[in-house]
C-alpha cells in the first residue's frame, strides 16, 4: 500500500442536522470568529456517509470483502468523487480529486488489468448497447460454443486489490481526511476547520472513527416548525402527509450506535432564545477561547433567526397537520420560549 503522508491534526468542528433542522445556525456562529476556516461555498461535505462513500467502502473493503465487490466498490467511490467533484472543489481546492485518487492508491496493495461480473451493470449506452449485441449473436453459435453469460468481453478494466484491515483503513482514511481539512486553510490564524454534513445525526461514532481531533453539533428544531418550513419550500424529501411525517421524524432520530462525549446535541430554538446562554456552552465544548468571537451576531442573529420559529401562529391553513404532529410528537415538541 501506497504510504500517505502524516495527519496534521487539524482541530475539525462538524454539524449535522435532518434536512432543514437548522444545523446552519452552528455554521453561522463560528463563521464569526477570526481562527476558524470555513468554506466560502455552502455546499455539504457528505463524503463520509453518502452512498458510495467511505462508509459504504469501509464495508466492502474490510467489514465484508468479497472477491467481486472490493474493486468494483473502489471503481464506484471514484466515480463518486468524479461526479461531485465541483462541488468538493469549492470546499478542498482543485485538488480534491487527485487527493482521492492518492487515498485509494493508499489502501490498494496493487492494481490490475482484469474483469468482473459487476461490470456488466454499468451504465454507459455503448457499453451496454454493444453487451446486448453480444449476447445475441452467441445465441446464432451452435450451443457449444456459446460464451455464458458472464463471459469476459473487456479484459482492460482497471481492476483494485485491496484488503486492509479494520486499523488500517481508519488510519488512512484518517490521514485523507486531515489532508482535506488543511487545503480549507486561508487564514494563517485559523486553528479550527468548520465542516458541514461531515456525519449523519443519527449515527455520529461511525463516522467520528474516520475523523482526528473533532467536536461535532447536532441541531434539531420543534416539528411543527420543521413541518411548515417543508411545505412552505414545497420540499418533497419528507413524506408532506402529516402521519406519514411523524413516523419519518421520529424513525430518523432513533440513534444507530452508542453515544459519544465528542457530540453536542442542540435545539436551534436554545440557539435563539437563550442565545446568551448558549453560546459560552457552544465555545467551552469546543474548547474555543471566545475572545476570538470578533463578528458576533454578523450571520447568527437571533433576532432574525426568531422569525423561523412558531410558525404555525402565523400558517393557520396548517392548523390540522399541526394538531397531529403534537399528538403524535409530543415529547419532540419544544416548550422551552
């Protein structure tokens, strides 16, 4: 395996949220502070927990290899990184797809030219047009021989050997993750990185394995404001049924691992109402020193943020959907004004 320069241990602060639960706020706060780097974009760092992300390759690389699947999940982490690359490239700089290219190079033990079953599904025009073509010309063959189905009509494909161990894979991944935070630094005073989306609310330890030095937020709100804010934005990524949203709200926030110290849960009405309060919490679970604060109320205005909260006072069209979601959620609702 290819070896990775050292991490840096850059101190790394993440937020997650469940689709408009206002982990922004946290986002917000820091960005007026003077020593941490944010991205200038507002595109989510999901890498870690997308499909075909690192979570999905730590689980064909090392939880479950299989001969046929390790480099084809390889080929489809690639693909993921090509595919959203102008998007990462607003957060980690031009060089966010060689720098997952030289991650893989570090966890593969060698490359091939070579062929799986698993190519045959994928998706090009040509591809699979001149698959098709194939496999009905074998059937013009006298049955002996015909090729079988799987038979290799591309022997050139770029093929990956990789089986690192549990300890390995995190360590490298580990050390990609601490290279993409530094290419977010452009103040020579920032001691921390701000990186949205990097972990699902649901399930932060996974994600925390793959990550050094790393304080993380996870912001929710009332339902019944989340509820009105998705039909007011005609969302379609939540069931918009009333009953529907409740079994969806609360199975998302069933917590799929233990808990860790590393994680700080937050309602984004605390963040506005007891702004005061809150914000030395903020700081002190960082561990950053407030003195830094040099913008305060810049992006995060309370008063401002005020206006998103009790909105079903002001949508009484939703009256009904709101009666249900307090039947429904009611330990979820928040009475803390």
């Amino acid at each position: 395996m290819r070896q990775l320069k050292k991490k840096s241990n850059m101190k790394k602060i993440a937020i997650a949220g469940y689709h408009f639960s206002g982990c922004g706020v946290i986002d917000d706060l820091f960005r007026e502070f003077d020593n941490v780097a944010q991205a200038e974009s507002e595109n989510e760092s999901r890498f870690l927990q997308d499909m075909d992300g690192i979570s999905d390759l730590e689980h064909q690389l090392v939880e479950c290899p299989n001969r046929l699947t390790t480099s084809f999940a390889i080929d489809r982490f690639l693909h993921y990184c090509r595919r959203n690359e102008s998007g990462y490239r607003q957060i980690y700089g031009d060089r966010w797809y060689s720098m997952c290219e030289d991650y893989v190079n570090s966890i593969t033990k060698f490359r091939f030219k070579g062929y799986n079953i698993n190519h045959l599904d994928e998706r090009s025009r040509k591809y699979s047009f001149f698959i098709r073509l194939m496999f009905r010309l074998q059937r013009l063959k006298p049955k002996k021989y015909r090729h079988s189905l799987s038979y290799n009509y591309f022997p050139n494909k770029k093929m990956y050997h990789s089986h690192p161990t549990e300890q390995e894979f995190l360590e490298k991944t580990r050390i990609f993750v601490d290279k993409l935070a530094e290419n977010m630094i452009t103040n020579k005073k920032a001691e921390y990185v701000m990186i949205d989306q990097m972990f699902a609310g649901n399930n932060p330890v996974r994600y925390f394995r793959y990550v050094d030095d790393v304080k993380g937020f996870v912001v929710d709100r009332d339902p019944r404001d989340f509820y009105i804010n998705m039909m007011i934005r005609e969302d379609h990524v939540i069931p918009t049924d009333p009953l529907q949203f409740c079994v969806h709200y609360r199975d998302t926030r069933i917590t799929a691992g233990d808990s860790t110290p590393n994680v700080m849960y937050l309602m984004i009405e605390d963040m506005i109402y007891h702004y005061d309060e809150m914000v030395p919490k903020v700081c002190e679970f960082v561990g950053i020193d407030r003195s830094h604060h040099v913008e305060p109320k810049k992006y995060f205005d309370p008063a401002i943020s005020i206006k998103g909260t009790r909105t079903w006072e002001r949508y009484p069209q939703y009256a009904e959907a709101v009666k249900i979601i307090e039947q429904e959620l009611h330990d979820f609702l928040y009475n803390n004004y």
